[in-house]
C-alpha cells in the first residue's frame, strides 16, 4: 500500500497537462454537462472500479497498480454524472478477488435493478510483450508500442443490443474528443486475447468471455480507458484534465443512452364503439352501423369440402424424409 501511495503520488507530479500519449492530442478542459434525458433522475448507472484491494490488477510502466488509476476515473465519472442529473448512479467498489468478486458485482447490478453496467479499467499488454527498464531506481517494464483506449461488449449478454447501442455512443463521444482507439487486439500476434472489432467506427470489440459483461442482463460494457504500460500515457491518465475529458465523454453517452430508451411512442388510436359511421352515412346520422347478415341461400361448394378434408400423402411423405421439419430448423 505505501508503494502504491507514493508511487502514485509521483505520477501526479510528474503528469504535466501537456502531456500526450500517441496520436491523442494535450487535453482540453471539458466543458460541464447537464442531461437532456428526460428520465435523468431516475436512470440508474453501475460505475464499476475495475478490480479491487485483493486484486489490484495490472501493473504501470512505473510500478503503480492499474486499480489505482481505476478508482480516480471511476470516481471522476461518478461525480461528473450525478451532477449532469444522474441522481442514482452507483459507484461500485469489490475488493474481493475473481471469481468471487466478478460474480457478487453481477449480483449487486441485478439487485439495484440497474439501467446500465459500465466497467472502469486500464490497459497492459502480454508479459511476454513487455520490455525492461529502470525509474526511481527499480526495475520496471513497459511498452510503448500500443496506446488507446478500447471498448468491450459480450455477444452473451442479456441485452446485447443495448450493449453495442452504448459501447458505440461512447465510441463515438471520445472520438469527437480527439481520442483514438487502440487497433492492436485485431492483430495475429494478440494470440488468446486477439478480439473481433464489432464496430471500426466507435472501437468496439467482442469479448464474451468476461464475467461482468456475459452474465448481466442489462446492457453492459467495459472500457480500458489507456495504457498503463506505455510510459507516455500513463502520464496522460494520470493528469485530472484527461481524467475530466473521458468523464464527460462518458456522460455525455450515458445521457444519449438513456434518451434513446426512453424514448415516448404515441398511444395507438383505437376507435371507439359506437361512434363508427357506414361510408355512406349522411350528416348528424349518429345510429351505428350494423353488420349485414350472411346470405343463408348460398351453400358451400360440396365438391371443395370434400376435395379439402383428403390429406396431402406427397406432403406427409416429404416432412418424414425431411425429418428436421420436426426439430424445428426452419422455423
């Protein structure tokens, strides 16, 4: 605890405002935000701090624990959503470790009946993937190669629809921020951790194995907000200006989000009985119409009845060749 202290402490003297990370430009203040969804105040959002006390994850370039930078944004997000008019959101914290911990923040979106799952984390790469170098007089390891952020959804999701519809609004919010998303999990050389990039545009990827995205059943997503282990933008993440700039990005998502479910359909008009009038009614003719009375001297064709109730041997035999009809595949 007190490396982390200290260690976190030096990011933030050393994180200057003009620091830049990639291809993303210095951070600008961002401007504050106030919801336009009409259901703000009821919109409940999990901010959920990516791993935990027991479980602080990867480590930074400069030795600090990923858990660390996870709370400050988490926090940041929280703070700047409930004073857009996101009255409930909830910050989540689990301290205890996977699987356990995974399972119990599933467990606890579930019970707060949740409009929105919304995981906080930073980026690593493979330690096969990493190189050696000293700070501060230890021995650390980074690589610079892979900066940007990403964004994950589950196909296994119970609402995967909404999932994407989310993951693509905040996609889209960090793009018009100059913020750009990290390409390399499409790459041969992610082995295991190589992911399908759902939507280009956005830099959404599907990855169905994550606990707290699969087994939500309100639309979820995962954000690795940059990488802790290239050197430059762990400094970049550690700045409060690019801490406030992905917050309203993801405020601003959150509030087209919650506009777009909430959206009001107009009540279907239905005609009232009683009042419905034959087409050639005349004017202040207010008697309803009356259905007409079946003509009782037609009778039904005999010949087509009879032809009707013979069964169809030809059709009979097919569906048993076809045995799937039964099991359904074509339905």
């Amino acid at each position: 605890m007190w490396r982390c202290g200290t260690l976190a402490a030096t990011l933030l003297i050393l994180a200057a405002p003009g620091a830049r990370a990639g291809d993303a430009d210095a951070a600008a203040p961002a401007p504050k935000y106030a919801a336009t969804c009409t259901q703000a105040a009821t919109f409940r959002t999990i901010v959920d701090v990516g791993h935990g006390t027991q479980a602080p994850g990867a480590l930074s370039a400069r030795g600090v624990d990923e858990y660390v930078f996870n709370l400050r944004l988490a926090r940041e997000i929280d703070k700047e959503l409930r004073a857009a008019g996101f009255d409930k959101t909830v910050l989540m914290i689990t301290p205890d470790k996977p699987t356990r911990g995974l399972f119990k923040r599933v467990a606890r979106a579930t019970a707060l009946k949740a409009d929105l799952f919304f995981a906080v984390h930073h980026d690593s790469v493979p330690d096969k993937m990493v190189e050696n170098w000293q700070f501060d007089g230890k021995a650390e390891h980074y690589n610079d190669r892979f900066p940007g952020h990403s964004l994950f959804i589950s196909n296994s999701n119970g609402d995967r629809v909404g999932s994407l519809a989310f993951a693509r609004l905040l996609g889209l919010a960090l793009k018009t921020r100059g913020l750009k998303y990290t390409p390399h999990y499409t790459e041969k050389f992610m082995g295991n951790r190589r992911r399908e990039l759902v939507d280009p545009e956005a830099g959404v990827y599907r990855y169905d194995q994550l606990i707290v995205l699969k087994e939500t059943r309100m639309p979820a997503a995962l954000m690795e907000a940059g990488s802790i282990i290239n050197r430059n933008e762990e400094l970049l993440l550690a700045t409060p200006e690019h801490e406030a700039l992905m917050a309203s990005a993801v405020v601003e998502a959150v509030d087209e989000f919650c506009a777009e479910r909430n959206k009001s359909t107009p009540a279907p008009v239905v005609a009232k009985l009683g009042n419905a009038k034959p087409a050639d009614a005349k004017p202040g003719d207010t008697k309803p119409a009356v259905a007409k009375k079946p003509d009782e001297k037609k009778k039904p064709d005999e010949k087509k009845l009879a032809a009707a109730k013979k069964p169809d041997k030809k059709s009979d035999e097919a569906k048993r060749k076809t045995g799937w009809f039964h099991l359904g595949i074509f339905q």
